[in-house]
C-alpha cells in the first residue's frame, strides 16, 4: 500500500537539539538551589554495614544531608534496593551525602565511620550450585522474575555426571518446557552435536551516565531523568519515591543510550528525590564513568550446554538446551527463557528440552541488554549450525533456509504461533547484496599469515506487544498534536509511530506536533521503549487514536452538513462531503466545532477501558481541541517476532589473532519500513554492538577479591570506527505484517544478534570450522586454537581475562 | 548564602590554609590514581572531584583566579580553580551544556571541543591551561540567527545521531577536521573521528555525514 508519510524519510523533532547541543540530558538542567550528591559505594562483594556514624560529616562546611539505606524503602526478596547495608557487588551504594558541591560532598565521604564485615562472596555461579557453594545473598542464590528468592544447590552425583570440564546435565532447574519426543528424534538424527558453552556478561556503558536531578514543589516531585521509556517509568518510580503516580512530574525528554538499562524504572534513580525530600533542596547526582558501571547493570552471562540433533537434509529436528544465568546478585532479567524461545523459534526443532536457572553471583546488577538472552545464543547456535552443514555438505545458506521460520512457525514452551515471518526472504535479500554464491568462494583465501572467513549470523526477538493508548488533540490553530509517552531512546520510533496518526488524518508532518518527553505534556499510558517492541506497539495505539479522531471529524461533518458520518472524507486536512466538495471543514474549524459540541469530541467523554494515566491526560486537555483517544483493542493472535540475518566477511590474522571486517550486510524482517534511514541506522548500529558482543565486550573479575577490572570504556571495549567497517550494508524484507493496521513489526534487538553470530561464524570459519565454546572469541582464544594448545581457561571459567 | 548553582562554591568565604593543604594532597593522589587507572598518560585533572577546595583566594604561588576566556569569539570573565577542566568551565560556569561529559577522562570524545583548530578532550583540558586561545563548543556552530551549520546540518541529513549523546563530540571533531582538510576520503574522516566513540554505533551515518559535509562547505 502507498503511504504519503509512511515508508519516507523525514527529519526527527529531536535531532536539532542534539546537533546544536540544546538537548537536554537529564545532568544539563539546573535549578534554584541546587546542591550535590556522592555515592558512598560498597568496597567489597558482600557485607554487612552497621554503626554508620555521619557527625564529622555532616557538621562540616557545605554539608547539607546524609541518606542511608534507613531513609529509602526496604526491599522484599532479592530486590535491589536504593541504598543498602547489605551491600551485594563492590560499587553497591550504601549512603549518600549531599553538598553545596561535589568536592565537599566527596570529602565529606571521607569523614564517614562505618564498620564493614565482609560476608562470602561468589562470582561463578556453578560454584554457587555445588553442594556448599556460597550464596551471593544471605538467604539464598537463585531468584527472577516470577521466581523468589531461594537456596538450590546441585548435588555432588549431578556435578559427576558430566564429564571433567562439561556442563552436568542432571542437576535441578527453577525455570523448564519441552515438547515432541527429544530421545527419539536423537537417535534419528544424521549429526548429534553437544556443546558445553560460556557466553560473557558484557557492561551496557551507555555514553550516558545516569545521572539524575530532583526537586519538590508544591507537593509535587520533579524528576529529571535518563530513561529510554516515559509513561512506563512512572509507576515504577514513584513506587521506588514512595508517592502516587499523579504526584510525579518526570522529565526525559532524551535519553544518552540504554540498550535496556534505561528502559524500566531503576532505584538509584530516585536517589536524588529522596535525598531533596529530607533537605529541601535540588539535589543533582552526577554518575561518573565508573559509578555507571556498577549501576548501569551487565548483560546476563551464560554457562550452558546444548545438545543439537540435525537430520540428513539439514533439518534441526532436536535441542536438549540447559543455562545457568549469571545475574549479579539480584537476579537480572530473565535472559536465560528468551534463550530458550530463541532457539526454538529459530531452528524449529521437532523436540526441544529445555531448563533454566537464574543464580545470584556479587557482580552488579543484570540487566536486559539489547537482545537479552536471543543474542547470546545465537552466538552459540549459529556455529554449530555451519558444522552441521559442513559435515552434511549443505551450503551454509541452504541450511538456515531449510530452518527458516516462516508464518506457520510455532515455537516455544506454550508452542506460540507468530503473526508472520519472513526470513528466508532476509537471508534471500541478504545473499543477493552479499553475492553469496560467489564471495563463500572466498573462505580459507590465504594471503601470508592472514585468512579469509565468511560468516552467516541470524537472531530473533519479539518485537511488539499491545493494550495500550493513543492520544492525540486537533486545536483550534489546526494544529495536530500527538501526544507519545513511549520514551526516547534514540531510535526516532517515537516521531516514526507518530506519523501513523498525520497519514490517517491526512496532515502534513509540518502541521504535527510531538507532546512528549514530559507528564506535564498529558502523556498516555504506553509501553516501555525496549524489546524492540515500539514500532509495531506504539503504531496500534496511535492508530487507533486516530481512527478515533477520524470517526469524529466525519461526525462533527455529518453535524455540519448534513447526512451521516459515512457520507464524509477526510483529505489535505479538510473534512468533506464525499459528494460535495464544497461542503468542508477545515481541522481548524472542525477543532473548534468540536469544542462548542463537547461530549466525546473534545475529550469530555472518553471511553472506559483507558487506563488511568491516559484518562488523567485525556481529561486535562479536554475542551481545547478534537480529542482522539483510544485504547489499542486490535486482535492481536500469536507473536510479533523481529528476525533479522547478517552475512560478513573477515580477514583473520594467523599471528596476531587480529581480524579485520571488510565486509558486513545486514537485513531485517520487521514488517512494513517506517523510517528507512532510521531503520538502516538500526541495522548497522545493532552490529557495532555485536561485533563488540562477539569479539571485544566481558566483565572481568579478580576471583580472589571479588573486584571488577574494567569499569572503564578503555577496558571495556565497545567498538570504536577503527573497529568496524566505514561502510555496513543494511536492508530489510519490508513485507507487511497481519496484524498491525500498517503491517509494522519492531526490529531493534536481533540486528545486534546477526552481526555477533556472522562475526562468531566467519572466525570459525577462517580457522576451518573451530567451535569456541566461548564468546567474545579474543586474539588470544584464536592464537590457541591455530596452535592447537589449550586455552588459558578452563572451559566453563568464568570473568576471564 | 553562596550560590548553590554553580558547581564549584567559587564565590564562598577563604577557608583556613591547612584543610586546603591536605585536600590538594588529596586530589595529588587522586591523580596519580586516575591516571594509572585509565592508562591516559595525557589526563590531566583525573577527578575533578577530588580537587583542591573551592573559594580560597589566591594563595602564594598559585594562579590568577579570575580569568578571560575566548569562548565561540566571546571573551567570558570567570572564576576558575586551578584543578578545574575545561569541560567543567563549560557546563557549569558558562551554561554550556552541550558539550557532554561521558567518562572524564579522556576515553570517549564527548567532550571534544576545538581550540585554536585542534580537537581536545576538555574533560582532561586544565583551563587553566587555554590562555588566550580560541575555544570553540558546538553553540558555537549556529549562525547569528540561529542558521545551522553546514556540518550540523549534514549532520541532520544523514541521521547521523541515534541517541545525540556523543553527537556535539563527533561533530566538533569534525569542525576541525574539515578546517584542516575540506576535501578528506573517508578513511581520513575515519581517522579523525577515532577518538570520539558512540555506543549506538553510530559511525557509519556520522562518516556519511562528514562527507556530505565536505561537499558542501
């Protein structure tokens, strides 16, 4: 279908604040009295903090307030807590002193007396499990979402039952599904592989620190902070402030970069309204470098094992998948199940086992990181999906084809259904840019020590969701407005889904307005900016607030004119007589008629399934405009998935174990295309981040101390220019999904996973189809391997150098 | 009261010399520490935070105080310490916000502004140490009516940000690499942007935005 807007591209609201420097991130703003704050964070893994003696303190020069763990809200389960006296990871904050500046506060820091007792601490969760293994809490080491706080070991028979160096098998999971008959298809199959694996927790380092800024007034908190989502965030914060939703006012108009750390709300966040509560102040909290290491949460590690039967044409007809999650200590996100869907609806196995289990370790906090759990594993499968198809002689590409979700897919423990899927189609389109045929031809091109590889990578994430609203206000000037509180997180989804509402109505982008990034712009009640789920979600709810804004202009028409509602079109932002063209309204005047007529049409009456925060919105603004407003009630029958394929090719140094991209394409099944160069940033910005996933990115840990060796960007590696290509290629399938009114389908995780796992694939490759078992795979693992020594780790080791 | 919204209390009454003492020591170790930590052996103020107390007057041997800088052809009157950086002059005495402060110690290039032509790291730039030269931060760019620049606007063409965090850094670093070289290949543009990293990944619309720039300026 031709849309006027949808599918072109366009200039982003925000964008112009972000080239000129007038954005403002949340530790660009000021206020009248503002003071500082510094963390007191925990030196050690694990302990126990008491006799907390702030008077030298607090009796010096410039010293305004201490917050303990006292003043903030305790925790139940395995909870992070704002401040705590129980610290869980080196960096976990205990206290805070605020200041008339920093260096005040920082000294005053200093002037703290407290006892510190260092309680057991583990880093590697298997150790946690063994029969006596440390717990990374006191009352217990395993806990997530939905699975509280508990102590589970393995037993000694379960650790003997694998092989020196394998991951058992047998030991007891909190988290499991299985369909078909596993034994069976096994046996039936031509190629069995088993794989015992580890995958590195990796720190998000958003170039962002999340610094945060708040104060009170009249009753109200004022919160300034970084967040990828906005309505979302509310709930949430104000629970972690300890007032109603209603009496927080939250500003995050952008958002420097989250990756999933930023897109619920987080308790540090609420430091600085808790501190400004007690001293009747700003409070302004600037996280450093370092500080947002530790708070700025890790992708989950993994230690697993995956069993993979393939049959003779190329068919995955069986995975046995077990993972034991690395989560710091309070769990993280549940990565560890969006594994197991991932292969699942990847490689579509006739039968698939698979458990889990979320083990506490004293590192900081998990996160969801862009791909949680779904690029992680697809560094583990795809590979050995090239071994399959080696030992079968099938191409490398044919086999992913033959395993190719399509919309007929079920997959999972609750064998869900998709809303469609396309990726034969992405790797088809992919092949094509790529010249598959002839640049596989390349693999093991040998020129002096360095080597050629090739690599196909794929992942997957689900990308939408739906049930929530849509608001949007035509004014008297005529003037769209849409009001979007999905958040910023950088992608421009937010303005993207907006233009659904000016392509229904027929307005143009110029005439629109965005009301977002503050509550104090009315904001619907809308899903969190994360899981790629945006596009096709947030397009729902505006869609519909928009036919619901379209049904009244024809009706306040009908009233005009005469006739009924159906008689009536709506174009060049008039709405008129399908018979008479001169018989129109202009939005202008159709916004004021539907303030004189009231009732629904100027937000008087909305409907009852709204959620309250829309309803609050709703009704602030009713009476200066048209009102649309409209709960996302679509059908909604399966899974959104997003599906995205990478092909790359590397020349690997034999000597160094240095390799070097020269080439990458990326392609996306995401539905309908949107913003085409948004997508395209997308795409090629997801495999920045991949090919640092794969080759560069690990949490490193001293084993003896308990102490991180990479709080830094320098440490940490995320790519740099010189890292990648100057060049990557990005496409996407562009057919439309069912069940989204434009066909839209998010995209932004998997197009990381693709380029990780086609990175991790064209190594092995250039090594003649090496499996690491181990990711990131660093110059050091590939000097080994091409040495044939052992490497430097043990195989399930974990936080390695 | 002493204005609590500047971020050093620069105005606030002399303190006795002894606590100054000890803090300088302080921030001495602080330093050492940062610089060992992060490997740059070019950092200069490793923690800002750490530094000598705010609002002494200058003591015997120190620096002028009260100094005149030329910020984006303006010469800006401000009291500055003598740990203080650049990026913190910037962003907290003079309102500049736009150059951002992504790790304070010189990893990143979020903080990179220009002066007298050449790229720096305000975050481990004393300012103490511009003198007289010309500072240049992305306000700067804007005609006097607000008209973007070439490269600000290129910038906006190719969507060269994604989240627009570390976007004022990539775009000063491309102010002086265009001045220095109107016509670079893309590897060149490669190069002079190696020192400003963008987690979103952002660097192939940042280079398409960098040579649509140099076609237009």
């Amino acid at each position: 279908m031709a849309y006027t807007l949808l599918g072109k591209n366009f200039t982003p609201p925000d964008i112009r604040g972000k080239v000129t420097g007038k954005a403002k991130f949340a530790e660009d703003f000021r206020a009248e009295g503002m003071v500082y704050c510094k963390l007191l964070l925990s030196p050690m893994p694990h302990a126990r903090v008491s006799n907390i003696d702030v008077s030298d303190a607090l009796a010096m020069d410039g010293v305004v307030g201490v917050l303990t763990a006292d003043d903030v809200p305790a925790m139940e389960g395995a909870a992070q807590a704002i401040l705590t006296n129980n610290p869980h990871y080196v960096g976990d904050p205990i206290l805070a002193v605020a200041a008339i500046d920093e260096t005040t506060a920082a000294d005053a820091l200093e002037k703290i007396r407290y006892d510190i007792e260092p309680l057991d601490f583990v880093l590697d969760p298997l150790q946690s499990l063994y029969p006596g293994g440390t717990n990374a809490q006191v009352k217990g080491n395993v806990a997530n979402a939905g699975i509280p706080l508990q102590e589970l070991k393995w037993t000694a028979r379960d650790f003997a039952s694998a092989d020196t160096d394998q991951f058992p098998m047998t030991g007891k999971a909190v988290s499991e599904w299985s369909y078909g008959n596993l034994e069976q298809e096994f046996s039936a199959a031509a190629v069995v592989y088993d794989e015992s694996f580890v995958t590195a927790s990796n720190s998000h380092h958003s170039m962002e620190p999340r610094s945060a800024m708040s104060y009170w007034e009249n009753g109200k908190c004022f919160l300034f902070g970084s967040s990828q989502s906005q309505s979302f965030m509310i709930p949430g914060l104000a629970a972690y402030i300890g007032i109603e939703p209603e009496d927080l006012v939250y500003i995050a108009e952008y958002c420097g970069g989250g990756f999933g750390s930023k897109g619920a709300p987080y308790p540090i966040m609420a430091l600085p309204a808790h501190m400004s509560k007690k001293i009747g102040r700003p409070v302004m909290m600037r996280i450093s470098r370092a500080e947002e290491y530790y708070l700025g949460s890790n992708r989950a590690g993994f230690q697993g094992r995956v069993k993979v039967g393939v049959a003779r044409n190329g068919k995955v007809t069986a995975v046995d998948l077990y993972i034991v999650q690395s989560g710091g200590p309070h769990g993280g996100f549940p990565d560890f199940n969006s594994a197991a869907g991932a292969v699942s609806i990847c490689y579509q196995p006739n039968a698939m086992q698979y458990r889990g289990i979320p083990v506490l370790t004293n590192t900081p906090p998990g996160g969801a990181q862009r791909g949680p759990g779904q690029n992680q594993i697809a560094m583990v499968m795809e590979p050995l999906l090239d071994k399959a198809a080696r030992e079968l002689g099938i191409d490398r590409l044919e086999i992913r084809r033959i395993n190719a979700p399509n919309n007929d897919t079920i997959f999972g423990g609750r064998q869900r259904s998709v809303t469609s899927a396309y990726q034969t189609e992405a790797l088809n389109k992919g092949a094509l840019a790529f010249n598959w045929e002839q640049t596989k031809k390349r693999s093991g091109e040998r020129n002096g020590s360095k080597v050629i590889g090739v690599g196909i990578g794929q992942a997957y994430h689900s990308a939408g969701a739906a049930g929530f609203d849509g608001l949007l206000r035509i004014a008297p000037d005529g003037r769209l407005h849409i009001h979007s509180g999905v958040g910023n997180l950088g992608t421009y989804s937010y303005a993207a889904t907006s233009r659904i509402v000016a392509e229904v109505l027929h307005c143009k982008w110029e005439n629109c307005v965005i009301e977002r990034g503050d509550t104090r712009k009315h904001l619907p009640w809308n899903f969190g900016q994360f899981g790629s789920n945006t596009s096709f979600t947030m397009s729902r709810s505006n869609h519909a607030a928009a036919m619901d804004a379209r049904q009244k202009l024809l009706e306040i028409a009908a009233a005009e004119f005469g006739g009924s509602a159906d008689e009536y079109e709506l174009g060049e932002e008039t709405v008129f007589s399908k018979a008479d063209a001169a018989k129109k309204l202009t939005y202008s005047q159709a916004a004021q008629r539907a303030i004189d007529m009231g009732g629904k049409y100027a937000g008087h009456e909305i409907p009852d399934d709204l959620h309250p925060m829309t309803r609050a919105s709703a009704t602030a603004i009713a009476g200066t405009g048209l009102i649309g407003v409209a709960k996302d009630n679509y059908a909604l029958d399966g899974s959104p998935p997003a599906l995205a394929a990478g092909f790359m090719v590397i020349e690997l140094d034999t000597e160094t174990g240095k390799f070097e991209i020269l080439e990458y394409n990326g392609v996306i099944d995401c539905g309908t295309v949107i913003h085409p160069l948004g997508l395209a940033s997308q795409v090629k910005g997801g495999a920045v981040m991949g090919i640092g996933l794969a080759s560069t990115e690990r949490i490193v840990y001293d084993p003896q101390n308990g102490l991180p060796a990479n709080v830094g960007f320098h440490q940490a590696k995320p790519p740099s220019y010189l890292d990648v290509p100057s060049r990557l290629g990005s496409d996407a399938v562009d057919i439309a999904d069912p069940q989204n009114p434009m066909g839209i389908r998010g995209m932004g995780e998997p197009v990381m996973g693709c380029a990780a796992s086609a990175l991790i694939c064209a190594i092995s490759d250039a090594l003649g189809g090496h499996y690491f078992n181990r990711t990131p795979i660093v110059p050091d693992m590939i000097i080994n391997a091409i040495a044939g020594r052992e490497q430097s780790h043990k195989p399930l080791q974990v936080y390695t150098f | 009261m002493k204005d609590p919204t500047t971020f050093f209390s620069g105005s606030s009454p002399t303190e006795a010399d002894e606590p100054q003492l000890t803090r300088c020591r302080s921030s001495r170790r602080a330093f050492i520490k940062g610089v060992i930590a992060s490997g740059a052996v070019a950092a200069s103020s490793a923690y800002f935070l750490s530094g000598c107390t705010p609002g002494e007057g200058p003591a015997a041997g120190s620096v002028e105080r009260l100094i005149s800088l030329h910020i984006n052809g303006k010469i800006r009157r401000v009291d500055v310490l003598p740990n203080e950086t650049l990026a913190m002059t910037l962003r907290y005495k003079l309102g500049l916000t736009g150059t951002k402060l992504a790790c304070d110690r010189g990893e990143c290039g979020a903080c990179t502004v220009v002066i007298d032509g050449v790229t720096h790291y305000s975050c481990s730039t004393l300012t103490h140490t511009v003198g007289a030269r010309s500072v240049r931060t992305i306000e700067g760019l804007q005609g006097p009516d607000g008209e973007l620049h070439p490269i600000q606007q290129a910038f906006i063409d190719e969507l060269g940000p994604q989240c627009g965090f570390c976007t004022p850094g990539q775009i000063m670093s491309t102010v002086a690499l265009l001045e220095k070289n109107p016509r670079p290949t893309r590897e060149e543009a490669r190069r002079a942007l190696s020192g400003n990293l963008c987690r979103c990944g952002a660097y192939d619309h940042y280079l398409n935005s960098v040579m649509r720039a140099a076609e237009v300026i």
